[in-house]
C-alpha cells in the first residue's frame, strides 16, 4: 500500500537490508515495529518490499521526530537484534521530500 502523506515539506527514512538466513523472531519483531512507529509523534506512514533486498521507507513530519523515534529502547533493542542476528547488511538514508506527486484510479 501506498502511504499516504502530507503535501510537502517532510522527510523519508529509507532503510535498505539484506538479511542473514536467521528468521527466528524476525516477523514478530517486524510487526511490532511497525505497530510502535505508528505511535510516535510525527509518524505520517511506511511503505516496504522484500524481494532479496528490503527496502522500508517511513515517513516522518520532522528530523526531531526521526531523532525520537531512533531513541525508542524498543526500538534500539530492535536495531541490536538486527545487527547481531538478522542483516548481513544494512543501510539507512534520512531525505527531505520537497515535492511529491502521483497518479490512482
């Protein structure tokens, strides 16, 4: 599903995975997450896909609330957990969306 967000000015956190053949876990804590984020302020949305490479973009009405949402301790249990058992690799990117635009039937 497509997120629905504001016009702009917001910003993007787009985190970018490879996971390790570890699965245990790994759904639930997913599910979590995204039932936690939704709950911080300056939430807006999240759009994903995992086909080899996952790519998770969520979005935010600040870098202030990006900063918090980062220093969830559920969160930052999370983040640990990823990088001991679940990713191989990952990389997260923090944007500006100046401008949006689209197309639905």
């Amino acid at each position: 599903m497509i997120a629905n967000t504001p016009p702009p000015p917001y910003y993007a956190v787009i985190f970018s995975s490879l996971r390790t053949e570890v699965s245990k876990g790994y759904d639930e804590m997913t599910k979590r997450m995204l039932e936690l984020a939704a709950q911080q302020p300056g939430y807006l949305g999240v759009e994903g896909v995992r086909e080899g490479l996952g790519i998770t973009v969520s979005y935010w009405e600040s870098l202030e609330a990006i900063k918090n949402w980062k220093a969830n301790a559920e969160h930052q249990f999370a983040q640990g957990k990823g990088r001991s058992t679940w990713y191989s690799a990952y990389k997260t990117r923090i944007c500006k969306v100046e401008r949006d635009y689209g197309f639905e039937q």
